[in-house]
C-alpha cells in the first residue's frame, strides 16, 4: 500500500480529529440550503436544489467507487487526501471537501440565466458553465496535489495532458452533466429519481465494503 493511502487511513472518521472551523461552514451549508428551500417551497420549482443535491451524490459515488480501487489494488485509490483535515471521511474525502460540493451545485445553478436558447461561445449555457467550472476545478486540483494535500499514485493520473482529461471528465465534468439530465427531466418526480441514483449506488458500494470488512 502507498505511503498517502497509509497516511490516508490515518483517524480515518476518527472524530477527535475534529475542529471548532467545522461548526460556522457548517452553519454557512445549512444556511445556504434553508434559503435555497424556502425559495423552492414559495415558487414551486426545485431545480436549485435538484442541481445542488445531484452534484453532491455524484462525488458521493465518486468516493465510494474510488474506495473499492484501493481495496481491489492493495495499493492506492486514483486519489486519496492525506493532507491536515477536520475530519477525513474517506481516503479521498474528507469534510472541507463535502462542504464544497454541497455549495457546488447551487454555483452553478445560479449561473445559468434559465432562458431558453441561450448559448455561450456556440455552446448551451448549462454545458459552458460545466465545461467552465469543471476546467477551474482540475486547477485546484492540480494545487492541492502540487501541495501534497491530495496525493496520485498512478502515472496516468497525474499533472500532465492524460491525466488532466481524466481528471476532467472523470472527477468533474460528469458530476455537472448528471446535473444538467436531472434539470432537464419533465417532472419533479423524474429529476429526484436521476438525482437520487448516484447515492443509491454509492450506499451499495459502501454496504458491500462494510460487510467485507473493507476500510476506505
């Protein structure tokens, strides 16, 4: 096993780990989603919230699957967070970064001038800002890993042209296009069953895990 994924399991959900900065961001997330909902309840459409809840379940199963890559490998997920963290939640998870997707998608919403024909630079709106804000966060990510807060291990998955497309298209862009078919769905039925998926599938991998007695 790699030194980061070692490192990574390290107070893995280990509360005492835990400090006081966690209690206002976490106020700032509660916050952000009371006034997302009461706006939602008041004019009856949801798709703040739809997009918001979908972008988090897709780095839920993110980190889930990402998890069984370290316990099929023996040796390391595609990425892992052994950096200083409040709490670390997975081996590439942990709750500065949960905090940050869960804002993620009501940033992107709120984006979006939700008129019909729109088009940025020849493209839909909803897909430029994906595209945007999916090639802003391969920049940080690039950051953290250069900062030793997230750690690589295979050479397909690092800081160059191959692994900036995986990066991309793996770890972002599709959190944003599975927003985009949830938003796109014709009833407030249909957009929670696609938002609810990814957190379907990502609670099967963990239950799977847990009963394998597998840690990540």
């Amino acid at each position: 096993m790699s030194d980061a994924s070692r490192l990574a399991l390290t107070g893995l959900r280990d509360f005492s780990t835990l400090q006081w900065y966690v209690i206002p961001l976490l106020a700032i997330v509660f916050y952000i989603y009371t006034r997302e909902i009461e706006k939602a309840r008041s004019g009856g459409n949801w798709d703040s919230v739809i997009a918001a809840v979908a972008i988090f379940g897709a780095d839920f199963f993110n980190e889930s699957w990402n998890g069984w890559v370290l316990a099929l490998s023996g040796k390391s997920a595609l990425w892992t967070a052994p950096g200083p963290s409040a709490l670390r939640t997975t081996v590439g998870w942990n709750i500065e970064i949960m905090f940050m997707f869960a804002i993620l998608g009501f940033v992107f919403y709120h984006s979006l001038s939700r008129k019909e024909g729109v088009r940025i630079l020849g493209l839909p709106e909803a897909w430029f800002f994906g595209i945007a804000y999916s090639a802003v966060c391969v920049v940080v990510e690039f950051c953290l890993n250069s900062g030793g807060l997230l750690a690589w291990y295979y050479p397909f998955w690092d800081r160059n042209v191959v692994g900036a497309i995986l990066v991309f298209a793996v770890g972002y862009f599709w959190f944003f296009a599975w927003a985009i078919l949830a938003l796109s769905r014709p009833s407030l039925k249909a957009k929670v069953i696609v938002t609810a998926s990814p957190y379907a599938a990502a609670i099967v991998l963990d239950v799977i895990a847990a009963c394998l007695g597998w840690k990540y």
